[in-house]
C-alpha cells in the first residue's frame, strides 16, 4: 500500500514522503496511530502543494538573509558594554548578543549559526567577525567600547 507519512517515524520514513508499505502494518498500525495516510490522488496533490509552499518559503528566507548579509557588511556595529580599566568586559559578547544588535539596530535578520565567532569577545577594540552562509563569506566589522554608565 503506499502511503504518505503526516510525521516523522524513525526508521521508517520522513513527513511528506511517499513510501509503500506492508498493507497490514499500514492498516493496523500506521494509520490509526495517525503517522500516514493512504496516498490517494487528492492527498498526493495537498503533498505536492504544501511541498512546493515550503520551497517557496525556503527560498524566500534565502534570499532575505543573503540581502542581510549584505546590509551587515556594509558599515560597524558598535557595541557597548560595561568593562573595568584595563578595558576587560564584565560578561563575554556572544554569538546571541551580537544577533540581537543587528536585529534591534540595523533591522538586519541573520542566524546565529552564521555568525562565526570562536569564543566570546571579552575586551575592549574592533574585531572581524566572518559571517557564512551557503557558501557565501562576509566580514562584519564590530566595534567594542566601554559603557559609560555607573
């Protein structure tokens, strides 16, 4: 009997994919638990159309990021946190942080897996971050100073 999977089963198939199985499992046990369906013509088309809405908005998101990679490069982002005299940092500026400034600051949406930064920034100065993504490879520049509030 081939069916389409609604969830993910392991082992045995992922959502959305077409496979044929024993008729009895599918019957007995697959499709009472609600893990498939039987692939009828009319499921195989609602598969076909949630399957291309999701490309659709895969390449969406693609290019979106690609366009904020390319506005992230463009200028510094300056940071402030509080650091002692020495110009050491009180707490580390992660991977997080640094998302959270471009989103809130430059409205620019990057994932945080793209950001490549080895360990967190603990001091005072300017660094190069690599940002990546697919392949593509941007330097975005990052400005530390000390915040001046007490």
């Amino acid at each position: 009997m081939k069916v389409i999977f609604v969830k993910d089963v392991p082992k045995m198939g992922r959502r959305l994919e077409v496979k044929d199985m024993p008729d009895g499992y599918a019957r007995n046990f697959l499709i009472p638990k609600g893990l498939v369906v039987v692939a009828t013509p009319t499921e195989l088309a609602k598969r076909d159309r949630e399957v291309q809405s999701h490309e659709d908005a895969k390449r969406l998101v693609d290019s979106l990021v690609e366009s904020h990679f390319k506005k992230a490069a463009d200028e510094t982002l300056v940071l402030k946190a509080q650091a002692n005299e020495e110009g050491h940092l009180f707490s580390g500026i992660t991977t997080k942080i640094i998302c959270d400034h471009l989103e809130t600051d430059r409205h620019v949406i990057i994932p945080e897996k793209a950001i490549k930064l080895d360990h967190p920034i603990k001091s005072i100065g300017a660094y190069e971050i690599e940002l990546t993504y697919k392949d593509k490879k941007r330097t975005l520049h990052v400005l530390v100073e000390a915040d001046k509030k007490k």
